[in-house]
C-alpha cells in the first residue's frame, strides 16, 4: 500500500471561478513573479490531512461523512484580496470568503476533531477561509501587484451554495500541485 498527500475543501460554481480567473488575468498585467493557481484548483481547503496510508482512505471517508452530515448547506460569497503574512513580504495572494452562517469554520472544526483519532493532528493556527489565487516566487514586480490588490481589495466574485466537501489526492509536479477528488460527501439535506 502506498501514501497519499490528502487535503479536504469546499469548491466554488463556475461563475465564481471565471470572475477570480478574470481577476488573476488583470494582477498578472503588474508582470510579478508568481505562480497563478490553475482555475480547477480554486477552493477552500477545510482540513490538511497531510499523507496518510492508503488503508487509512476508508476512515478519513468516513469522517468527511459524518462531518457534512452534521452541517446545513448555506450560501457564502468569495469577495476581496489580500495577501499572507499581512505585513512583510506577501507569500499567498488570496481570495476572501465572507461565511456570516459559519459554514466553513463549522466544517473545519468538525473535521479537526474527527481526523485526531486516525492520529491526523490539528492545524497549528486559527482557520480563516479563503481560495489561494497565488503563490510569490520572488519581490519581482510586487510593487505593482500590491498596488492593484489594493484598488481591488473589494472586489466581489459572486455568491454560492454549498451542498459538498470533497476529499483531494494532491500530486506535486514542477508545475504545481495537481488534485484529483477522492470522495464527494453531500451536507445534511435540509
């Protein structure tokens, strides 16, 4: 059996990743040095499970289950920018999640406790939902994508229901990290 580099999220319609693909086209005009995150692999990742066994696949299944069974699919809107770490020199460009149900950190906390028994450990800092737009290689032209960041920091991409979780395999290639859905677990049916 081998090892799977495994995550958990919560994607968006097609609407919501044309207007952020749309944006990243317009922050790739500052010409900075950054690698665009592809517009499948726009999400909300919920929980890193890091690599786990392949036999352990059928128990994190089952609490990506039980996870979305205890939570009520809501509406959220992706809207604004912004950059990690906030001061100093931005590392991950992304997307806001504005969640007022709590849908995300509710599913995030249940996930957290459900994947300690299978010994996948809780995230070192607090959960703060947002789509990963893209990644800074180098300060090369960050002047100019900071500035139009901020002529955008408002920005909104639209408004979605979530219904699922999905359980990703994450392959990392040269190119970048390629996921592939694992599991779709349906959240509680109203």
């Amino acid at each position: 059996m081998g090892v799977l580099r495994t995550f958990v999220a919560v994607e968006f319609d097609e609407p919501i990743r044309d207007r952020l693909t749309a944006m990243q086209d317009r922050l790739r005009e500052s010409k900075a040095d950054v690698r665009w995150v592809g517009r499948d692999a726009l999400h909300v990742t919920l929980k890193f499970c890091g690599e786990i066994a392949e036999e352990t696949l059928p128990a994190v299944g089952s609490r990506c289950t039980a996870a979305a069974a205890a939570h009520r699919p809501g509406r959220v809107t992706v809207k604004g920018l912004g950059v990690f770490p906030p001061r100093g020199e931005p590392r991950i460009l992304w997307a806001g999640v504005d969640d007022p149900a709590g849908i995300c950190g509710g599913l995030a906390e249940t996930l957290e406790e459900g994947m300690l028994p299978l010994g996948i450990l809780r995230e070192d800092r607090p959960f703060l939902p947002h789509l990963t737009i893209g990644r800074v290689r180098t300060p090369k032209g960050l002047d100019r994508l900071v500035k139009t960041m901020e002529s955008e920091k408002a920005a909104d991409f639209g408004t979605c229901h979530l219904r699922e979780i999905v359980l990703f395999k994450s392959e990392l290639h040269p190119g970048g990290a390629r996921y592939t859905a694992l599991g779709r677990y349906p959240l509680k049916a109203d």
